[in-house]
C-alpha cells in the first residue's frame, strides 16, 4: 500500500512538474531506450518510452472551454498511444481526420472498460503527429457523462496518466497494429470541397 502511495505521488508531482516549459530538454532523462537523431529539435526519441509527458490545454470555441490533452513526448512512434488502445481494445470504433487531413487520424475507441478494476466505460481519442519541431503521443480521455478525465480536478487523471505511461513502456512487438493502420491509412480519400 505505501508503494503505491509513494509511486503515485511521484507521479503526480512529475505530472505538474513537466507541464511547465523545460528550457535544457538535453538534461533530462527520458523513460525507455533512447535513439539519438539527426534532428537538433528532438536530439532522441524513445523506444518504448519518451523524454517527458504534460498536460496541454486545447480550446473548443464553439463551447468557450478547453480540453485537456494528455501529450507524451519524444516518442519512438506518434503511434504509440493508439497501439496501447489496439493492443487492448482492437480496432478502432472510428477515425476523425480534421481538416481532411489523411496521415495520423485522431482514432477514437467508445465504450471501452479502461481499467479492470472497474465497470465504467470510457471513450478515447489517441492521436499522434511527427513533425520536424517535435515528435508526440497523445490522448483525450473521456468517461461515460463525457467528463474530461484529464481535467484539473478529476479524479481519473493520475489512473488515466499511469495506464497510458505503462502502456507505453510494455508495448509489444507484434506490427498488426501497424499494418491496419497503415493499410486504412493509404486508403483514405481526401474530400473534395
């Protein structure tokens, strides 16, 4: 009990600790096996991990709130929040493609039982983008009311952050994930307005 106290504590100042800017990203310690790159902006990427993770704020101005995304950073793959969900859950419910854009679709999972300590369902929005500034993973988490799990106060927040930080961690190998993905990808059709 005092383990889990303790780790959970640890998490929760890392969480409000790393969501502040972080001016020498070299100095830090990434979880996982670090890659350097070619690139100056992200100098490694992490193999089953990544250099930090925090909360960002996302507004919705049709309601005049924000949400709160739960970013990874520094990931080997863009995809690796959306290969924790597959790997659990199986495919995704369905694919939101803002803009019309083709590569790295938000994919949503709904009505699955997150954690299996508990009955409540939980619909999820993973999503990832490689860029030259910046390599991330991330998630929105919602539950069965649509509360936003990684708001503030909620008091899924740290659950939610400690499943999708060990699920990184403890990925598997297996590339189904990644051929499905890739596959519905290189289907896609973009509208035309």
């Amino acid at each position: 009990m005092k383990k889990n106290t303790l780790i959970l504590s640890i998490l929760f100042l890392i969480i409000n600790c790393s969501a502040q800017k972080i001016t020498k990203k070299n100095k830090q310690k990434g979880v996982g096996i670090a890659k350097k790159t070619e690139n100056p902006n992200i100098p490694k990427i992490y193999k089953n991990g990544y250099l930090n993770f925090y909360m960002e704020k996302v507004p919705v101005p049709q309601k005049n709130d924000t949400l709160n995304k739960l970013k990874f950073n520094a990931v080997y793959s863009a995809m690796y929040t959306q290969k924790v969900m597959y790997d659990k859950f199986g495919k995704w419910s369905k694919e939101i493609r803002p803009n019309n854009e083709w590569r790295h679709p938000i994919l949503v999972w709904e009505k699955v039982k997150l954690f299996d300590d508990e009955n409540k369902l939980y619909n999820v929005y993973a999503h990832g983008e490689e860029e030259w500034e910046e390599i991330y993973a991330s998630v929105l988490v919602f539950d069965e009311n649509q509360n936003d799990c990684l708001k503030e106060n909620s008091p899924n927040k740290n659950k939610v952050t400690i499943f999708f930080a060990k699920g990184i961690q403890n990925l598997n190998s297996n590339e189904d994930f990644y051929k499905i993905y890739w596959d519905t990808v290189n289907k896609y059709k973009p509208q035309e307005n």
